[in-house]
C-alpha cells in the first residue's frame, strides 16, 4: 500500500474511534470508563467500516492532533480522500491495552488489520492491506469522550 494511501486509511480509522468515543460517552453512565472507551472502540470500527465521514468526525475534538500535527481538518481531508479510493472499507481490531494515567483520559494501544478494494480495481481482485499499531488518546469532554491524539 502506498504510503499517503496508508495515512489516509489510519486516518479514517481514528476518526472512527473519535466518533465512537463521542457517541457512546454519554451511554450507559453506569458503565466503567474501561468499558465505555472499549466500546468506542467498537463503535468506532463499525463507523469507520459503514464510510460515514460526518458521523466520524461528529465527534472529533476540536483539540485533536495526530503525530504530524494535523488537526480535524487535515483528518476531515484524509478521511474523504481514503474513502473516494476505497469503496469498500474492513477493519480487524485488537484492544492491546487501556490505560487512564487521569479519571478524565485514557490512552489506548490497539493493532488494527485493515483491507480495502482500490477504486481502480472494483472490478477484480486488486486489493489494499495493512495491520498497524495505533495509539489513542481519548478525554473526557462535556461529559463525551473524544479522541485528542493519535499516533501510528
């Protein structure tokens, strides 16, 4: 997979986490914090693989930074380049671990196997596969968890 192509595809995938962590934050108070961030993290991949780009980034921070720096715009861009590529979107997900160094933020180690059918090749077998490490940081806003950094 080309490298901007793979920017693109984690980029979608973290929108997908910031959406799920805004959606759900509000569910199911009773809940642990772990559960509900894991369930973000759900949410999250079933967003991503539904292709909802407003649903995604509903829920973005305005904070958020990925490790290059970008914000939610550079995200909102990245995201809707992926998709026009990738019509078809399947993510694997692995929670590694969920750490809350404070009550309001958690940082989430996840591996993610991801495939997507090339636009080009809709047709055939032509394929786009990847399997990265991804960090999330998520905090606690107005009482909905967001996504603030990511880095992969």
């Amino acid at each position: 997979m080309l490298p901007q192509v793979q920017r693109h595809f984690l980029r979608v995938w973290v929108a997908a986490m910031v959406a799920v962590a805004a959606m759900l934050a509000g569910c199911g108070r009773e809940e642990s914090p772990e559960a509900q961030v894991r369930a973000v993290i759900v949410a999250g991949e079933v967003a991503a693989e539904a292709r909802d780009l407003a649903g995604l980034l509903e829920h973005v921070s305005p904070a958020f930074r990925d490790a290059n720096g970008g914000g939610p715009d550079e995200l909102k861009q990245s995201l809707r380049g992926y998709f026009v590529m990738h019509p078809s979107v399947h993510l694997l997900t692995r929670v590694a671990s969920v750490e809350f160094p404070y009550r309001d933020y958690a940082r989430v180690q996840l591996e993610v196997g991801m495939l997507g059918r090339e636009t080009a090749g809709a047709a055939s077998l032509d394929l786009a596969a990847d399997v990265k490490e991804i960090v999330l940081e998520l905090a606690l806003e107005d009482d909905e968890w967001k996504v603030v950094r990511a880095a992969w």
